[in-house]
C-alpha cells in the first residue's frame, strides 16, 4: 500500500470511529526497524490537532514479539505505572482497514539511534548528569508492573504467565526449542546453554520485563528523556533480565567502556535503580542474564538470516544482522569464562 492510500484509508476509519471528520494533513514514513512499520501522522479534527505515530507490523514479526493489540495494552499498562512513554491513544484490531491491525500512540520529540545517544554533542551535558539515573528510575517504575496488576487474564498468558521456580528453566527450553528450529548447527549456543542450566541463580520477583530495553529503544533530546518505546517482546520475568539487556556488548555502539548502553557506568545504573525500586541490584543474576541475552539475540539474528536466505522475507537488514550471530556466541562464552575465573 502506498502512502496516499493509507492516508486516505485512515482518514476515512478515524472519521468513523471518532465521529468527526478527521483530514491527515502530513504523513511520512519513519524508521521501524525488520519487523515494524512506523507513520508520522498530524491530525486535524474539529476537537483537536494530534501529532501521532501509527505502528504497524511490516509483515514478518519475529515468532517472540506481542501482537499489535497486546502491544498496546502492555504500553497502556506501562504509561498508568508512571513511566515515561508515549501516551497510547488508538487501537484498532481488525486488517480490513490497511491489512494490519495497527494502533496510534503520541508523536513524541527526540533522536533514538546509537550514535546520537552515545557521542552527540548536544547531549553531553544530560549524558554527564542524568540520562543514567532517569532512565534507571523508569526502568524500576515499569518493573512495578506485576501479573497482580494485571485484570485481563488474556494479556497475563499472553505476556506468558510463570513463577520463579519455573521462569530460568523455561527460558532456556524455548531456547533450545528455537535453536532446534534453525537449519543449522550451533554448538556454542549449545554448550552455553548447558552452562546456563547449572548455574541459574534465584529469581526474586516476577515483574513485567520491557524484553529489549537498549540503546536506541528510548527518545533523548537536550532537554533529556522524551519516551521508552518499544514493548513488542514485553513479557513476565526477572527484573535482572532487562538491566542486563541494557549492559549488553553489541548495544554500547562503539563505546565499551560505557557499559550501560555506551554512556553510563554499572555501579551509578543500580544505585539508582535502587533509589527508585527499594531493591538491590545482584550483579551476578546481571551477569547470568547477560549470558542468556546473548545467546537469546544470538539465536534472533540466526533467526532473521533465515527469513532473508529462505525466501520467506528478503532484505539486506536482515542478512547483515544475522552476520551478528558469531559475535554473540563468542561475548557469551567470554563473560561465561569471566564468571568462572572470578570464583
């Protein structure tokens, strides 16, 4: 679908559904990544200007990732926790309309590649001063979020309800299952994996876990944290799980000794996580599921080569991104090494 079409398709459904009639002034595409489709959209109405987002699938999500609805009622659950995220505002379920369910959130300003957030001069002075702690204080408010919390029993197994006992141990099954899916061989994977098994430390908590809270998932400007974006692979889980995600080797872009997200430092992130969530910070379950992301997004590049070299969705992102896979079995078998040397 060309964008004059969607545009009119969805002028004509939001005068529908809002009972007013509705014209899209501009509309342009933004960058979404493999698996996702955004639309910058400027609303007008008799009732109101909007500056929106429309979020869509682009057609081969990966297997782990939340449907656009679930999507939306996590980011609804996570916008009502107090964390800074665009407000959702509109979700629409049915493929009649462009032939994807899609659903609106506010247009929020801000930059959220690599780059920008790790060496951007404009940001030096937030970087210096408060990009670890507001970022750390938002992560432990979207940790508050817990199955309890949740009323609509659909989105709990959607968001695959587990405990404390089971969580590490099915984890590492789904991964094995996932490795036993690709067409080949990965025997590094394999003996992480084993390593995993007998190493799992306890879990305290079950939480809501973000599932990619990294560099370039957030919105910065000058004027500091805009929004956490996002949460297509959100799910029950251990609080370490996404502290760990973000400390992650391949989301420093370029800057390793910054090993928050390439601009901060561990201690000052768990300090202040610990401010805000009254919980102390283990680094070994960090470390222990810093293992884990490393194979799981070793696992998801081979996962995303194979959409490219199967046929099934080509594009160059994905091939170049499943080339990331070797670099991930070797960080996780490294940091398994440093663990080990530490005893």
């Amino acid at each position: 679908m060309d964008i004059k079409e969607l545009q009119e398709k969805v002028e004509l459904h939001l005068t529908s559904i809002w009972k007013e009639p509705v014209r899209i002034t501009e509309i342009f595409h933004l960058s979404g990544g493999a698996c996702q489709d955004n639309y910058a959209l400027d609303i007008q109405s008799k009732s109101s200007n909007k500056s929106l987002v429309l979020r869509t699938d682009k057609g081969g999500s990966l297997l782990s990732s939340l449907s656009k609805r679930d999507e939306f009622k996590v980011a609804e659950l996570v916008y009502n926790a107090g964390v800074k995220t665009p407000t959702p505002v509109y979700l629409e379920e049915q493929t009649s309309i462009i032939g994807t369910p899609f659903f609106l959130m506010e247009k929020i300003a801000g930059k959220a590649t690599g780059r920008y957030i790790t060496k951007d001069k404009e940001l030096d002075s937030y970087r210096k001063t408060k990009m670890v702690s507001d970022l750390a204080s938002n992560l432990a408010k979207l940790h508050t979020v817990v199955p309890e919390s949740v009323k609509e029993e659909e989105l709990k197994q959607k968001l695959k309800l587990v405990t404390i006992e089971n969580y590490i141990s099915q984890a590492i099954a789904d991964l094995r299952q996932s490795l036993d899916d690709l067409p080949e061989a990965h025997p590094a994977i394999e003996l992480c994996l084993n390593w995993m098994e007998s190493h799992a430390p306890n879990i305290d908590k079950i939480v809501l876990v973000h599932g990619d809270f990294r560099t370039g998932n957030f919105m910065m400007n000058a004027e500091g944290l805009q929004g956490i974006l996002d949460f297509e692979f959100a799910h029950f889980g251990d609080r370490h799980e996404d502290i760990a995600w973000l400390c992650m080797r391949d989301w420093r872009f370029g800057r390793l000794n910054k090993e928050v997200g390439g601009f901060g430092d561990r201690k000052d992130f768990y300090k202040e996580y610990e401010l805000t969530s009254g919980i102390e910070v283990d680094p070994y379950k960090v470390s222990y599921w810093e293992i884990m992301g490393n194979v799981r997004w070793a696992i998801g590049s081979a996962q995303q080569a194979e959409r490219h070299m199967s046929g099934k969705d080509k594009g160059i992102e994905l091939a170049s991104i499943g080339r990331r896979t070797a670099e991930m079995e070797w960080e996780a078998m490294r940091l398994i090494e440093e663990l080990e040397n530490a005893v």
